[in-house]
C-alpha cells in the first residue's frame, strides 16, 4: 500500500499562486515516489484549483464562507476561523487514514491548527516564508535566502524539527533541471526580455513594466509578457500586448522555464520565482508586491542575486524604464548574469 500524503494549500487572486505551484512541484516529487497524494483546497475566488486535477492528483475543496469579521491579515485569507479550518481538514484526513504525512503552505495556519490534526497523521511538513507564528511540525522548509536564515525559527518549531533552510532546497519542477542543461551562455546583449510579476498581480507592475518596455522603444529586443489564471487585469493586458508588435502575451503557461531560458533579463516580483530565475542565471530587475517580500528582496540584493527597486507603492514606471535602460550596457548586464546563478542541491529532486 503506497503512503498517504495529504496537502493543505490555497490559491485565490488574494492569495496568488505561489503555494500551489511549490506544493504541486513536492506533489508530482512524492509520487514518482511512490505517495498517493490528495489536496486538500478552499473554494477561494480566482483559485487554480482546476490545475491540480489537471495534473493526476485527487482533490477535496474546503467550500467558500463569507467574509469573517473578526479575522484580520492573513488569518482573512482563509475566510474562516483557523479552528474551523482545522475541523473541516480532519474530517477529510479521516476518510483517508492512515496518512503518513500532511503538508501545510498558508501563511494563516500555526501549531494550533497543527495540534488539532497532529493524532490524524504520522508527520507534520510546514512550508513557510515568514518565521512569525509557532508551529508543530516535525519537518520545515522556508527555501529563501536570509542573511541570518539559520535562526530565523528558534523558538518556533519544536527541537527535533528537521530544518530545510535556503535556496539550496527550493522545489523546482523537472523542466528547470532539464533547460538548465540545455541553456547557452549569456553574451550581455538584451534580445529578450521577461514581464512575471507572480500569478495574480494585485499591485499591477505588469502593466508598470509594460509601460515603461513601450516608452523605452528598445530595438531588437522582444518582451514576452506572463500573466497567471488569477489576474484580474488579464483581459487588460492582453490588450496591452497587442497594440505593439515587440510585446508577446502569455496567460497561465505550462513553459516557464523555456521562456526564462530564452531571455536576457527580467523584470518580476521577489516570490518564489525568484529561485527559478537564479537557478538558471537570469537577472531581474525585481519589485517587492507584498510585505513578505520586502525583507528577501533586500537580503538578496545585498547578496548580487538580484537589482532590487523597492515595494510596489514606491516603484514608478519612471524607475522601471531607467533600470532597464542601464541594462542595454552589455557589461552590465554581464556583470548581472554573473552574480545571480544560484546552485540548488540536486539532492532535493
């Protein structure tokens, strides 16, 4: 009988979709595995739940409450109380008992919720960024890059906690690896650039970015602009796209890594692409879009692995455009390419 792994993960246009697509990556790792694996999803607005059935995996959807007064934050996003949340999650680990592992990724879940569940399962695995709340895991990843990551969870998670801390262990699909191996050498002379601000986009810097690609007029430089299924503004910007010639539209694409392979540079959010870009050394010029962001994006600034413009309410299309205007100098962008390759440990695959 092939192990249980359960995965309790949202996506929603509030949200994004950055914890489904890690959570999918750990997904299709456990079952070449040999795991039988089952999400566990609420029925949020702008949700990509379709792409988890989509691609072979079993899943329950948690259904949609009204908006909760009392929850503030991130605890909002799950639109219920968290002890609510914990029943309606045990109700389904009990039609799959036994399970061996449950995953968790939701900045609004902590180690009450996980306490809750702790007697339906055999191992507790916390996918988090924040280091902000306790939580009762036996296994915890938070795969960015800290300056002071290696005790950014004292206090805030058992002593016997296994601890994967740092890009060497960022979930990476196959088809990183795969154009990784194909991927020329970088020459520094900008041919194509790449607009990813993240799934959802509540703040809009896609349409900064393409603003400023459009008043920069740049020769010989094609833009390929991604949007996610959850951006409110794709119909917008699709419009955008097609009044000019150099810039090419993308919605919801199964070929990230093809088209970061193929560019020279690009403009994007500090979320969990970040480690995709620099797994295959593509610079970007990077915006923070949410307060989570902030403290990465400066710490990897610092480290070369990217040029950091600062938060969403601050970047102007004026920035963006005199960012990528220094980029035309092939010295700078060489310089650029150098800095942000990162090595993730291929022993995570």
């Amino acid at each position: 009988m092939n192990d249980v792994v359960a995965i309790r993960v949202d996506s929603s246009e509030q949200i994004g979709s950055g914890h489904l697509m890690r959570c999918l990556t750990l997904a299709e790792r456990l079952r070449k595995d040999g795991a039988d694996v089952h999400f566990i999803s609420r029925d949020l607005a702008g949700s990509l739940n379709h792409l988890v059935r989509e691609q072979g995996f079993s899943l329950y959807i948690l259904p949609c409450h009204a908006d909760h007064p009392a929850l503030t934050g991130y605890t909002a996003w799950l639109t219920v109380p968290q002890e609510m949340d914990a029943e309606e999650t045990a109700a389904i680990l009990r039609q799959l008992f036994p399970v061996e592992r449950l995953v968790v990724d939701s900045y609004a879940l902590d180690a009450a919720w996980e306490q809750k569940l702790r007697p339906l399962v055999r191992e507790i695995f916390v996918i988090d960024d924040l280091a902000n709340r306790p939580h009762d895991c036996d296994v915890l990843l938070d795969q960015n890059f800290y300056r002071e990551m290696r005790h950014r969870y004292d206090g805030l998670v058992p002593p016997a906690c296994k601890l994967l801390l740092g890009p060497s262990h960022a979930l990476l699909r196959e088809e990183f690896y795969a154009a990784r191996e194909k991927i020329g050498v970088r020459d520094g002379v900008l041919r194509r650039i790449l607009v990813f601000y993240g799934g959802s986009d509540v703040t809009r810097e896609t349409e900064k970015a393409i603003r400023a690609l459009v008043h920069l007029q740049l020769p010989a430089v094609a833009v390929d602009v991604v949007v996610g299924g959850s951006n409110p503004r794709r119909t917008q910007i699709e419009e955008l796209c097609a009044a000019h010639d150099f810039l090419y539209y993308h919605c919801q694409v199964s070929n990230m890594a093809e088209l970061m392979a193929h560019a020279d540079l690009c403009l994007g959010a500090g979320g969990t692409t970040t480690w995709e870009r620099c797994f295959l050394g593509l610079p970007a010029i990077v915006t923070a879009v949410a307060e989570n962001q902030i403290q990465v994006c400066e710490d990897c600034a610092e480290a070369g692995y990217i040029r950091y413009l600062g938060r969403w309410d601050e970047v102007t299309v004026g920035d963006i455009a005199a960012a990528v205007q220094k980029c035309i100098m092939p010295q700078t962008l060489r310089e650029m390419q150098r800095s942000c390759r990162l090595d993730v440990n291929d022993c995570d695959r």
